[in-house]
C-alpha cells in the first residue's frame, strides 16, 4: 500500500508540476501527500478476479430443403 501511494505521489508531482510554484513548496507537497492517502485509500490489497466470460447465444440455422430434380 505504502508502494502504490508513492507511485502516486510522484505521478501527481510530475502532472500538477505548474501548481508548485503558485501554492509554494511546502504547501504543494502538503496537498499532494493529501491527495495521494485519498486515492489510494479505496484500493485494498485483494487478488484480482478473472472477469466472466459472456455467455454466447447460439441461434439455430434454418436449412432450406433442396428442390426435387425437375423430371422431363
């Protein structure tokens, strides 16, 4: 957990690089810290399920019956 908050971390520092020199140093790193433990908060550290495969219809053809040879 503590792994996937500093991925974050950086990723928001990298994205939001142009607010850092509005806000200051200190208070940007204060928000993105805040950010990123919110984020990351909702992800808990379970295996991943397979997703199930749709069930697929199957639609009967219909088969045409040949024609009877003409007779002469």
């Amino acid at each position: 957990m503590d792994n996937l908050r500093k991925t974050t971390t950086k990723q928001l520092n990298n994205a939001l690089g142009s607010l850092k020199e509005k806000l200051g140093e200190k208070e940007f790193k204060k928000r993105i810290k805040k950010a990123a433990k919110k984020l990351v908060a909702g992800i808990k550290k379970t295996p991943l399920k397979k997703a199930a495969k749709p069930a697929t219809k199957v639609i009967p053809v219909k088969k045409k019956a040949a024609k009877p040879a003409l007779k002469k």
